[in-house]
C-alpha cells in the first residue's frame, strides 16, 4: 500500500507560489503552530506571519517559506493556503533584505508620524524574519 500524501497548495495575490505532494507540513496560525499529516480532520483556520516548513516524499530535510499572515483550508489531503504574502526560503535576496533593514533602521532613528512609524517597523520586521529564515536554510543546504 502506497503511503498517503498532501497535496499543498500556497497561492498569494500575485501567483501561485508552490504546489507539490508533501508527507507533513507546520504552518503558524493565529492560535499556534500546527502540523497536519495525512489523514487530519477537515480543518480552516486562520494564518499568522511566520515559518511554514514542509517535507516532500524522499527528502530527508525540511522545505521553508515565510508567510505573512492569510487562510488555510485542509480538506481531503487538498491543503489550499492563501497568503497574503509569501516568500521562499531559496528566494530571498540576502543583500537586498540587508540594505532594507539598514534603511528601516535609519527611518526609525528619524522623527516620524505614528502611521509612517507604524510601516517602517512593520517592514524592519518583515525583513529581519526573511534575514532569519535565509540563514537558517542556508544554514542547513550547505
């Protein structure tokens, strides 16, 4: 008997960012961290920003994507996640994430408006979880 599979699914609003036959996946929601195997009961809830880790049939290790918040739905082995943004561990641009948090960390010495300040360290956070997440997978590929 063939072991049973996920079949995972991360769209954001702009693509269709993964879609693959997985054995297990831990996604962060807004109440904790979750890990859904074949077979768990039908499931939507509601997602947290944070690491959503994955492991495709024959690999030893883990995959990685961050994402910013959304929704999942588990139905049938068919699990959709819609992201509200999302990047993978592979594609994050070191370099650029770098130069981001230097600015953001520039703009938060600076006198701002409490909406402008607001975004400036939503954003510093985003690229320091991106940072994170680049070195632990780069950490673990080589």
């Amino acid at each position: 008997m063939s072991k049973q599979l996920i079949h995972l699914q991360v769209v954001t609003p702009e693509e269709t960012l993964l879609e693959t036959k997985v054995i297990e996946v831990s996604v962060p929601t807004v109440d904790g961290e979750i890990t859904l195997l074949p077979g768990h009961i039908n499931l939507i809830t509601e997602l947290a920003e944070g690491e959503l880790r994955y492991r495709v049939p024959g690999s030893q290790e883990d995959e990685y994507l961050l994402i910013f918040g959304g929704v999942l739905s588990f139905h049938r082995e068919q699990l959709m996640i819609v992201a509200k943004s999302a990047v993978r561990a592979q594609d994050i641009d070191v370099a650029r994430a770098e130069a981001a948090k230097k600015e953001a960390e520039e703009m938060l010495s600076k006198k701002l408006e409490n909406v402008q300040f607001a975004q400036v360290k939503a954003s510093l956070r985003r690229v320091m979880m991106e940072l994170e997440l680049a070195k632990k997978y780069r950490k673990i590929k080589h």
